[in-house]
C-alpha cells in the first residue's frame, strides 16, 4: 500500500541534495558575493581572525559546491568538502549561543547544516542525478 523505503530513499536524497545545493548557491553567491561583494567576504574574515582568502574560497565554494549538488555531479565528495566549513560556521557562532536570532547568530543552523552534510553524504545523490562516470562509459548508477 506505502512505497517501501529502497523505493523513496532516492527521491529524498534528491529533494535534500536539490534543497541544499539551493540554499548554498543563495548563501554564497547571493549573499557573499552579491550583498557584501567579494571584498566584502573576504574583509569579514579577515576581521573575525581568519586569512581574508578563505573568505573568497569559501564564498566560491558554496556557490560551485551548490551548483554540483543541485546537479547531483560528485554529491558524496561535495557534502563531505562542505563539513569543515560548516564546523568553522558552527565554531564562529559558538559564542553567541544556541539560537540564530541572538546578536551576531547562534549556532543551531550550523549544526544542523553540518549534520544535513553527513547525512546527504551516506545517502548519495538519489534521483535525477548527472553521474559524471556514466558520462565517461562507466556502468555505475548515479545513486553514488
């Protein structure tokens, strides 16, 4: 009667793939390089104590990293690449307590976004993925 679970799994990993791709292309190449611009970023980082480059490194790499999981292209190397920048997030907001609507943010939504990584990490692409092996005559699945 219910779709079984090796029948939905795909489908959820898509909608947490997409949703997160989404949500890091508007983060970093709206927010960080549109709002507050390239120098802007990198300004930032450099005044919470960390090299300004990292700022740009960062904002690139939510932008492209958004990009690949929307696309589905590498999903598993994409969400584990995102971990340490989201424990760096989550380790910046450490201070300003647990809810994001305190001065400065909080650290749940880091944490989150952290564990969101690991999980969409074990789970793979899911469905409506560009498998970039396929692309090259290799037989695997683009649930990887």
């Amino acid at each position: 009667m219910f779709p079984t679970v090796t029948q939905t799994t795909p489908c959820a990993a898509m909608l947490l793939r997409v949703s997160l791709g989404v949500l890091f292309v508007l983060h970093g190449g709206l927010l960080k390089l549109g709002t507050f611009g390239l120098a802007g970023t990198m300004g930032y980082f450099g005044q919470i104590g960390f090299p300004p480059v990292l700022g740009a490194v960062v904002a690139f790499a939510e932008l492209f990293g958004g990009i690949a999981l929307i696309l589905g292209v590498w999903t598993r190397l994409v969400a584990l690449l995102f971990v340490p920048i989201m424990i760096g997030a989550t380790l910046q907001h450490l201070p300003n307590g647990w809810m994001f609507a305190s001065p400065r943010g909080g650290f749940e939504f880091p944490v989150l976004w952290t564990v969101l990584m690991l999980v969409q990490a074990g789970l793979g692409a899911g469905a409506l993925a560009l498998d970039p092996a396929r692309l090259f005559g290799s037989p695997r699945t683009a649930t990887a």
